[in-house]
C-alpha cells in the first residue's frame, strides 16, 4: 500500500497549461519527503509534468494505468 497523498493536482478535464503552472506552485509549496498526487487523463500530460519538474526534485512512488485515467504520485526530495 502506498503512503496517502499530501497534495493532489487533478489534470482531468483542465487546460493543461494552466495546470502545470498550478503543479509547479503545489510543487514548490511541499516539504520534503511530501507526496503529491497527479490525477491525468491522457499520457501526453505525463509526459509535460515530467518535463516541467526536475528529475533529480522527486521519487516515482506509483504511476497507475486506471480505468478513468492515470494516477501518479511524486515524493518530494530533500532540497540539494
């Protein structure tokens, strides 16, 4: 079982654009070891989160294929 989300950004049914900037400001607002949950749609979204975060900011705690969409959740990595 994985750890409960600390935040959660919902993707399905927004404008994307608007979105990731919601994602970034979630993203820079969460302590560290903190889990964000991304709720998406579509794969080409997951591929713009991943290009919007920096690899080396989170841990990929579960990417889930779901009926409904994708469930994505991040860990928060200790400041460098």
């Amino acid at each position: 079982m994985y750890p409960e989300a600390d935040y959660t950004v919902d993707f399905r049914g927004a404008i994307a654009s608007i979105t990731l900037l919601e994602l970034t400001d979630t993203f820079r607002e969460m302590e560290s070891d903190q889990i964000l949950e991304i709720l998406v749609l579509d794969p080409e979204t997951i591929s713009d989160i991943f290009k919007v975060l920096p690899a080396s900011s989170y841990e990929l705690v579960e990417m889930e294929d779901e009926a409904h969409g994708y469930r994505i959740r991040l860990k928060k990595l200790k400041d460098n």
